[in-house]
C-alpha cells in the first residue's frame, strides 16, 4: 500500500509540474501569434521583498521567544493535556501578532523611503 502512495504522489507531481509547464507554453505561443509581446505581462521587480519577508522572519522568531516565555512562566514544565492546547493557542498568537507586527513595521519603513525618494 506504501509503494502505491508514493507511487501516485510522484506521478502526480510530474504531471502537475509538465502540465504547468505545458500550459505555459501554450500561453505564450498563443501570444505571439496574436502580436502581443510575450514579455509585457512579466510583474516588475520588488525592491522591498527582502526587507518584508526579512522582518516577517524577525518578527515571527521574536513571537516564539514571548511565547515560550508566557508558556513556561505560565504553567511550568509538567503540562497537561488541556494545558497543552492552551500552550499552542499562546503559540499561534503570538506567531500572528509579531510577524504582523513586522509586515507592519516593514510597510512604514518601506513608505518612508517612498517618500524620502520622491523629494
């Protein structure tokens, strides 16, 4: 049953992948027959996506430290199972709010500089 599995999970990921691919190419093909440049729809480069995931990244690692700071001062070493659940609900938390507080902080900084070029 194993070998069934990864079987199919291999088969199918090579057909995702060719189909993707396969697609794509009938996209473009279909373009240039039109007279449109293929090249034009291409998204123009984002100067800021490293400082964004950079923070995100930052915040997310901050939002584990509080976590497992709250988690340890609040029920100790030995856990129970219900103990154990709220634990995690501390964990999600404060993932959510520190990597938005770094997506929030990386949009100011990202306005700032917007604003500081424009002048």
């Amino acid at each position: 049953m194993g070998e069934l599995v990864a079987i199919t999970l291999f088969l199918g990921a090579f057909t995702m992948v060719f189909g993707i691919r396969y697609l794509s190419n009938k996209e473009k093909m279909a373009m240039i027959e039109r007279g449109i440049n293929p090249g034009v729809g291409r998204s123009a480069p984002k100067p800021y996506l490293s400082l964004k995931f950079g923070l995100l990244l930052v915040g997310l690692g901050i939002g584990l430290l509080v976590a497992l700071a709250v988690v340890r001062n609040m029920f100790g070493s030995e856990m129970t199972h219900t103990e154990t659940s709220q634990a995690v609900a501390v964990y999600f938390g404060c993932l959510g709010i520190f990597g938005g507080l770094g997506l929030v902080v990386s949009f100011l900084v990202e306005k700032k500089a917007i604003e500081k070029d424009k002048f």
